[in-house]
C-alpha cells in the first residue's frame, strides 16, 4: 500500500527523510544521465558531465526530503486537530 497524508487508521508510519532522500539521488542519477546520454540531448555542453550528474542528485535528493519532512509535519497537524 502506497503511504498517504489520509491514514485511514489512527497509527500512520511517519516517511522517513532519509529514505526519501536516496529516492530522490536516485531518481536524479537516472534524470541526469538521460538528460547527458539520452537522444534528445543537445550538442552542446553546459556543464561537465560529473557536475551536472552531482546537482541533479544533490537536487532531487533534496527535493524529496523536504517533501518527506512537509508530509509529516502535515500528518502531525492534521492528527493534532482530529
């Protein structure tokens, strides 16, 4: 069963951020080297392969954390109410 903001039991599992996080280095590992290796890429290039391979990790990464942390703040909020 996929997680949810709506638990429709009292118990919800809190999204583990760090979890999150090698999910979304993941994510942007497959982003960034189908972005340099895929075949719609451009002829030019703008960043070194390494770098730009590094920030789309680091980005993602990030990115999923903090929507990891947001959940569950809400989650919290939203038992706090009830």
């Amino acid at each position: 069963m996929l997680p949810s903001l709506f638990a429709s039991e009292g118990n919800s599992q809190r999204w583990s951020p760090p979890r999150a996080a090698g999910y979304g280095a993941g994510v942007g590992l497959l982003a960034a080297l189908i972005k340099i290796f895929g075949p719609f890429r451009s002829g030019e290039v703008a960043l070194a392969p390494a770098l730009e391979i590094g920030l789309a990790v680091i980005a993602f990464a990030l990115l999923c954390a903090g929507a990891a942390l947001l959940r569950n703040r809400l989650a919290r909020r939203l038992q706090d109410l009830s």
